[in-house]
C-alpha cells in the first residue's frame, strides 16, 4: 500500500526591524511555497512586495490560530506547501504555531524550519552576559502579583534569564526586578533592535530603572531584558565544617529548624543553609 503524500510545512523566520535580515533561502522558499499563514498580513504584505513575491495568505494569528488549523491541514493534504511566518522574527517562539506545528508532527506531515532572526538571541549574543546556560521565560505577566510571582519563583535560577517586555510595562517591571531580584541584579536592556535607533544598556537593575524613571531612556519601542543569574553564594559562605555539622542534624531535625539553628551559630542567612540542604536532599 503507497504512503499518502502530503505538502510540507516551512517555519519561515521573518526581520525583527531591518527586512534585509531576511535570508535569501527564506526569499527563496517563499517564491515556491503555494500558501502563506502570517500572523500579520500587512507586515508579511510588505515583505513580499520587497522582493516581488505574489503568494496567497491565510490568517493565523492568536485569535484565530484553532480554526484555521484545520483549514492549513485541507490544502496539505492536497499536496500544497505552506510557510508558517509569524509577526517579526521565529515563529512559535513566544508566538502562534507551536499547536499546529505539534498536529503537523502527529500527522506525519514533514515539518522544516529555516534559520533566521530571533530577538532574544539577538539580545543574548550583544548582552555580555554568560550565554553557555539561560532560559526563555517571554512576557512578564501583566498583573503584578502574577509578576511577582513569577519573580520569585526565579529568584535563585542560576541561569541567565530572558524577558521580553513592553513599553508601557517596563517600569513596573524593573521596579519589581529591583525589588525581588535584588537593585544589583545585572541586566542588558535591548531595545529595537536591528533598527537604526537601536540601543543597548549594560547595567545594574536600579541603574536602569533610575534611567527610566527620569526619562533618560525612551519608553518606545520593542524590549528584550537579559538578566545575569542568581549567583551560588552558599557555596563560598558554608564552610566544610558547617556542610559536616549540617549533615549530622539533618538526621534528628526538619531543615527549617536547622537553618534557624546554623544561622544564629555562624552567622549565615537562612535561606543559605535551607536551599542548601535542599539541594544535597534532591541528589
């Protein structure tokens, strides 16, 4: 019995401001392929115009990204290749596609991603903040307590961290960054970038936002923040003979009770010993 043959699929990555950041296999794809689903009509339009492209475009975006799905998958199965782009920069990263993209791969429809723009790589490569460990975490949420929250849950992340974040939220977030994560955290601020008033600021978390806050910096324009990690402190401060007296109470004692105890003998933050003896418990 012959295997049904099916069109492919192309995640193809689109300029983050300067559209000659678009690669010439991904002009190249976009001349061949049938369709295109876009996340933004009039900014893939513009594109296409750039370089003579006159292809057909399916609306996909967060709105509508369920129901068309279903649509993507007709004109596949009748043999059509279709490119996936999205707003500016990889799609699916932090925007639609990841549900249609995981269909696809059930399906047993071929899936092919091209390379190309990325604001937060772009923003990691220029930050001068340790690139060999991070992790991705998008927008911020938009409520504070929900930020908070988040925050805290990354207050000890050894990695570096990404954020993307908006201009009229970007205050708020530094001062919960500076409030959470400490005022020396060190952060780049990346902003517009590719574009020709792209900016990029080095500096401590209450740096930026004293910037911010007395208009030294423009709150206008698309913000990637890097974030440099939680430094491993404990390991400097708990010397051999605590870790030794540590591992004899943590057979007679609850670690809350053994942090209070190794704090007030040695002078040692709590949290310290407590993320400490968690830490050798998970090994």
């Amino acid at each position: 019995m012959k295997k049904k043959k099916y069109g492919k699929i192309f995640i193809i990555p689109t300029p983050i401001g300067n559209i000659y950041d678009i690669t010439y296999r991904s002009i190249q794809v976009l001349k061949k392929i049938d369709y295109i689903a876009a996340e933004n009509y009039k900014k893939i339009k513009k594109i296409l115009n750039k370089f003579n492209i006159s292809k057909p475009i399916i609306s996909f975006n967060q709105h509508n990204e369920f129901n068309k799905i279903q649509k993507i998958f007709n004109k596949i199965e009748k043999k059509k290749n279709i490119a996936l782009v999205s707003d500016a920069g990889t799609p699916t990263i932090n925007d639609p596609g990841f549900c249609l993209i995981r269909e696809c791969h059930q399906k047993k429809i071929k899936v092919i991603p091209l390379p190309g723009a990325c604001s937060a790589i772009t923003a990691l490569s220029a930050s001068g903040i340790p690139s060999n460990k991070f992790c991705f975490e998008g927008f911020l949420p938009s409520k504070e307590i929900k930020r908070k929250k988040i925050l805290n849950l990354l207050k000890y992340e050894p990695r570096t961290i990404i954020f993307y974040e908006t201009p009229h939220r970007i205050i708020n977030s530094l001062q919960n960054i500076v409030e959470i994560l400490g005022k020396k955290r060190k952060i780049t601020l990346a902003k517009e970038l590719t574009k020709s008033w792209e900016s990029i600021i080095f500096d401590t978390a209450e740096n930026i936002l004293y910037k911010y806050k007395n208009n030294k910096l423009i709150c206008k324009g698309e913000i990637v923040l890097i974030l440099s990690g939680y430094k491993n402190l404990e390991k400097k401060i708990i010397s051999k003979k605590v870790k030794y007296i540590l591992s004899i109470l943590k057979k007679f004692l609850p670690k809350n009770k053994i942090s209070v105890i190794i704090s007030k003998m040695y002078n040692i933050k709590k949290q310290y010993i407590y993320k400490y003896l968690v830490n050798k418990t998970k090994k």
